[in-house]
C-alpha cells in the first residue's frame, strides 16, 4: 500500500506532470508565468483545488451515479475554487489582482477535471490525495521553472530582485504572450530530450 501511494504522488512530479507531460492546464501556464511568484501562486491555488476535490470525489465516487458524475465533479471543483477565491481575497489580496480571472478558470482547468474523472472516481481517498498533491507540486514546480526564466530574462530580476547589473538590457519579447510560447516549447523540448535518456 505505501510503495502504491509513493508512486502515485511520485508520477506527478516527473513522469506525468501536467504541463510538460501531459500537455494539459497551458492556457493558465502561459498566462501566469510572467513571473515566479504568480507561477508559485497559481501552482498553490490548484494544488488545493486538486487535492480536495480528489478526495471529494474519490469518498463519493460510488454515490454520486454514473449520468452526472462530469456536472458533480464541476460542482465540487467550484467550491474548492469558491474556498481558495475567497481565502486569496483576504489573505494574499495582491497576489489576487495579479491572477485576476484566472482563479475562476481553475473550475474548468483540464487537469483537476481529468484527474477526477480518471483516477479519483475509480480509487480510495488515501491514493486519490497522492495523486492530486503529486500532480499539484509538479505543475507548482513547472510554473515556478517556467516563470523563473521568463522573470530573469524579460526582466532581469528573480521574485522582484535584480539579478544582473545595471547594464543589462532586458529581452521584453519573454514577458510577453509570444515569449511565453517559446519559452514552454523549449521546455517540453528539454522534458522530452531527457526523458528519453
């Protein structure tokens, strides 16, 4: 059982992550990654969403009936995002503002919907959690990495201090929407280039 539950959050943090893996949740990827700390904050903000809603779904898995079990997930979901809507409001108000709309779009992100219908509506509580905190501290990492690069090379800083002297001259093109792009193609590119050695 503990070997079972050690490779279920060990998956999310290679093999399967979401964004370079799975290729899943990009819209919220390329949007936040501008820099560290609203990557981090995304990455935070789903890893509670898919944790709880993981373990929602998995205890009520052979109660909620098979018609309207996508519409039940989603309700669950949103309530977890209602919860960390709410919490960030009043505790990280900054850090609010600068996710804007994209706290309510995790209602309908890919990953927590995918990971409900296919793994926590099919095993127990104990594994299901597992796997939401596996997949959820690998997509934190992922954003935390991708938003590293864009930060220090758009702006020359890393979380808000600068990195590089005076002289340099930030390449704006990585803080914007077609950096973005670039900057997740060439990690998926690094991803799969070691994952094959």
């Amino acid at each position: 059982m503990a070997k079972s539950v050690t490779h279920e959050f060990v998956k999310g943090l290679w093999r399967e992550v979401p964004p370079f893996r799975l290729v899943l949740g990009l819209c919220p990827t390329l949007a936040v990654t501008k820099a560290v700390d609203t990557g981090i904050g995304m990455g935070v903000a789903m890893t509670f969403v898919l944790v709880c809603s993981n373990m929602l779904v998995s205890s009520m898995r052979n109660i909620i009936p098979a018609k309207v079990r996508i519409a039940a997930y989603i309700i669950i979901i949103a309530t977890f995002v209602t919860v960390v809507e709410l919490l960030m409001q009043a505790f990280a108000y900054p850090m609010f503002l600068q996710l804007g709309i994209f706290i309510p779009l995790i209602v309908v992100n890919c990953i927590i919907l995918g990971r409900a219908e296919a793994f926590a509506s099919k095993n127990d509580i104990i594994r299901s959690c597992a796997d939401g905190l596996g997949m959820g501290i690998g997509y934190t990492l992922s954003l935390a990495v991708l938003g590293s690069i864009r930060e220090i090379l758009g702006n020359g800083t890393f979380y808000g201090l600068a990195v590089f002297g005076p002289s340099f001259k930030p390449f704006q093109f990585m803080v914007e929407a077609p950096g973005a792009f670039v900057s997740l193609g060439l990690m998926l590119c690094i991803m799969n280039l070691v994952g094959k050695k």
